[in-house]
C-alpha cells in the first residue's frame, strides 16, 4: 500500500542520477542532463527522465540545478530579474531608459545567446537547497515537505549520505498505481 512505503522505495539512486561540481559548465551539465532524460541511442525524448542534477562539492550537497535554472542562465534577458536582463545585454539603467532596444546584445538570437552563455559555471546559477528527507521516511512526510517548500525534488540521505533523489513525478506514479490497483 501507498501509505506504508518509505522513501527509500520510490527514490532514483544517486547511481542514476547526474551530479556535477559546481565548476562544471551549463554547456557539460546540459549534454549530461539531456543522456539521462532523454532515450539518446534511440533517438526519442519523452518526460519521463529527470529535469534535475545535484551539485556535490567534496562529497557534499551545495545545491541542486534544474531546466529553469539553466534556461535563465542561458536566457536572463527573457527569463531573469529586470537587473539580470540589462547586465545580460550589457546595458545599464540609464541606457535601457533611453530605450535602446537596437543594442547588438539584444538583436542576438537563440543560438548565439545559448553560446555565449553555456560557459557559465552551475556554482553560478545553482539553486539553494530546500528540504532534504531520510531513505526510511514515510512517503506521506516527504509529500509534506515537498508542499511545504514549494519543490519538486527531495534530495535523499542516509545519515549525512546523499543516496537518492524523490522526484514529484516518481509521487504521482506511485499515486496513480493505486488508482490501477
């Protein structure tokens, strides 16, 4: 049954998961990513990979990166802060306020935009933690937590180990067996 489960019996084992250093660059992270949530060799991608990696720095957790992250690193002029966007096109306040939308920055395209900004660092873009859960937790307590801090993903421990990830998606699975059952 549902309820009775631990964490421990949905999770993805680190062993399946991407984890990167923070030096790692958006160019590397998102090739590792697209191998693990995509079916690469067989030339589909569906939703069913993992739209997030964890970020270890000496054997600890620093924090964790997802497709958002990465997409307004790649894209902050669209998807960041309005500080985030004029830095991005290499303009300040008083410039942007004299409307200077001709700026060459801002006529880049996808491609060169995506370029010039994969070489950023994931320690750079990287989400801070929030929430973490024990493998021997109940599955009712991390579906708390995951409410609760408004995330999608649970990095899972065993003492101070980082042994899994409980992912929403791996939730509605198990939530949607039941209903098959």
């Amino acid at each position: 049954m549902f309820l009775d489960k631990k964490v421990k019996d949905l999770m993805i084992p680190i062993t399946k998961y991407v984890v990167i250093s923070p030096d790692t660059t958006l160019q590397e992270t998102i090739l590792e990513m697209r191998e693990v949530y995509c079916e690469v060799v067989a030339g589909k991608c569906t939703e069913a990979g993992h739209r997030t990696g964890l970020v270890m720095a000496d054997g600890k957790l620093v924090g964790i990166v997802d497709f958002q992250s990465i997409m307004r690193a790649l894209m902050p002029e669209i998807a960041g802060k309005l500080s985030d966007k004029l830095a991005a096109l290499g303009i300040s306040i008083a410039f942007a306020e004299a409307d200077a939308h001709d700026h060459d920055a801002a006529k880049a395209g996808f491609k060169e935009r995506v370029l010039q900004n994969a070489k950023a660092k994931v320690g750079d873009i990287m989400l801070k933690l929030k929430g973490q859960i024990e493998s021997d937790a109940e599955i009712m307590k991390a579906l708390k937590l995951m409410h609760k801090n408004k995330v999608t993903v649970l990095p899972v421990f065993e003492g101070d180990k980082v042994v899994g990830v409980l992912r929403d998606s791996d939730l509605f699975l198990a939530t949607a067996n039941i209903l098959t059952e």
